[in-house]
C-alpha cells in the first residue's frame, strides 16, 4: 500500500513539474521571438523592389497599393495578405512577392494588357 502512494505522488509530482515547464518553456520562447526576431531592427526592410515589365504602372504605386513601408520588419509581413491586396487591383497580374533577407522585399508584377483604349 505504501509503495503504491509513493508512486502516486511520483507520478503527480512528475506531472505538476512537466505542465508547468511546458507553460514556462513557451512563454519564453515567445519571449525570445519577440525579443530577436519580430522587434530586432536588422529584420527592418530598408528595400522594397518592384519589378514590373513598365508599360503604365510605376512601382511607386505598386508599392502604395501593396501597404509596406520601409523600416517594418520584414519577418512579420503577412505576404499572403499583401498578395491578395495587388490581386484584387484590376491593372495587374502574376504577381510574385519573395523576402530577401535580411531586409529586402521583393514584389513582381505583370500588369494586364488593356483589352479597350
């Protein structure tokens, strides 16, 4: 009987102190996330390239119509949303955004051909 309580508590105790690792194990490495990756300014884009086969659109409009800005960080940006903002403008097409790291930001398009002048 004594052994089996012993065993009990064991085990509880092992349990108790795995949970409560898991939990201080994730808030640090959230922490250090935080800390090295999403707030470390050498993630900070500092060039947006566009690159578009020129006919009318210029990339500074490309870069207003994607909404990134220089200085962001570029491990945070959400691409697919920035993709599906420049799909959704009628003039472009085959659209290609890339992250160069450590702070260069790719975005290529081909804009539509007018079907009317």
């Amino acid at each position: 009987m004594k052994t089996s309580r012993r065993w009990v508590a064991i085990l509880t105790v092992t349990a108790v102190v795995g949970v409560v690792g898991v939990a201080v194990g994730t808030r640090f490495w959230d922490r250090i996330q935080d800390e090295f990756v999403e707030r470390n300014p050498f993630f900070a884009i500092k060039t947006i390239e566009v690159l578009t086969n020129g006919r009318w659109i210029r990339p500074q409009q490309v870069r207003a119509w994607a909404g990134v800005r220089e200085g962001e960080n570029l491990l945070r940006l959400d691409l697919q949303r920035i993709k599906h903002d420049l799909e959704i403008i009628p003039q472009l097409e085959g659209i290609t955004i890339e992250r160069v790291p450590p702070h260069l930001l790719r975005i290529s398009v081909a804009e539509r051909d007018p079907v009317a002048q």
